[in-house]
C-alpha cells in the first residue's frame, strides 16, 4: 500500500533525511574529486589492512596464510614514527609469494600485489591508483587508516575490503564504516 505524505503547510520547515555514507563525502567535497573507477580498476577487490606499529606480528601472520593467488590487492598502513625508515616491503615480502613494494606515488593496485605505505604520509586511492600525500599537521592526532579507508570505499564501492588487525586508539574504526556505507 503506498503511502502519500500531507502538504507541507505554508512556513514549516522541511523534513530532511540523513545523508547516507556517499552523500557526507560529497557534502565534503570528497566524492565529486574522484570519477567512478575505470574497468582495469574494477576487475579485482582491494584489502586494506590497518595496524599499529606493535601490529607487526599480526599482519605477518595474515600473509603467512593467504594465498599468493587470491586475485586481491593488499595495501598495508601502519602507524610509524614520521622519520622512522620502513622495513615492511622487505620483512612482509618474505612472508609471501606475492611482489612486495613499498607504495609510490602513481602506482595502480595490481592484483596479488602487496604495498606497503611509507612514514609520514597519508594514502588514498583514485581510480586504482595509488596517492600519497605528506599531513597537513606534522605534529598531533594522525587517522591515516580512516583516510585510506574512505577513499578507498568511495574509489572502489563493492570491491573495497578493509582489515584493522590492531591498535590502541579508534584509527581505522569510521573507515570500516564508511567502506560499508559505499557497499563494501
């Protein structure tokens, strides 16, 4: 049975409804700065895994047990000190049959593909490809998670997966939801 609403009287204010996840993103600004991913981008999911520095163990694990053919690219952000030198390609690729990189600026998300973020940078995803910007604030509360997981939800929608495996703070918590909100 369909239901029609009253008039609105003359002077009321209007009902509105909550935004969804992809409308607070393009109330930011955020959703109209990336097209809809293109069809290489769309071929295959994307894992982003969050984790605290002391997360290390846990993310090791995680790629002791995954299949080097899973047809998933993997995208670690870890929490390091901004000056601290990243061992993480070289320590997580022998753990794994899949190619191991540190992240560049530019690079696509290939599939069975591990890329590690480099310190003192926040990562986000534009049509497959990776992005990596300094912080704006050098000093105080940094969500480099929730960052990647956004955008990541909003690039890749259905095929965006997101992992927190450890951490003593909420990074990565709101990311998780707004990868859902995109249908991820």
């Amino acid at each position: 049975m369909a239901r029609t609403a009253a008039p609105a009287k003359k002077g009321a204010p209007k009902k509105t409804r909550r935004k969804s996840a992809p409308k607070v993103a393009a109330a930011r600004g955020r959703a109209n700065a990336a097209p809809a991913p293109d069809a290489a981008a769309q071929r295959h999911c994307i894992a982003a895994i969050g984790a605290s520095a002391g997360g290390f163990e846990a993310i090791r694990s995680f790629f002791d047990t995954m299949p080097a053919d899973s047809g998933i690219a993997f995208v670690v952000i870890q929490h390091l000190h901004p000056t601290q030198k990243s061992l993480a390609a070289e320590l997580f690729g022998k753990r794994t049959a899949m190619p191991v990189v540190q992240a560049q600026d530019g690079m696509r998300a290939e599939p069975n593909h591990v890329y590690t973020i480099p310190p003192n940078t926040y990562p986000s995803i534009e049509r497959g490809v990776l992005r990596l910007v300094a912080p704006k604030l050098q000093h105080g509360l940094r969500l480099p998670v929730d960052y990647f997981f956004e955008s990541l939800g909003e690039d890749q929608r259905e095929r965006a997966i997101g992992i927190v495996l450890s951490g003593s703070g909420s990074d990565g918590a709101l990311g998780v939801k707004s990868i859902a909100g995109y249908g991820g």
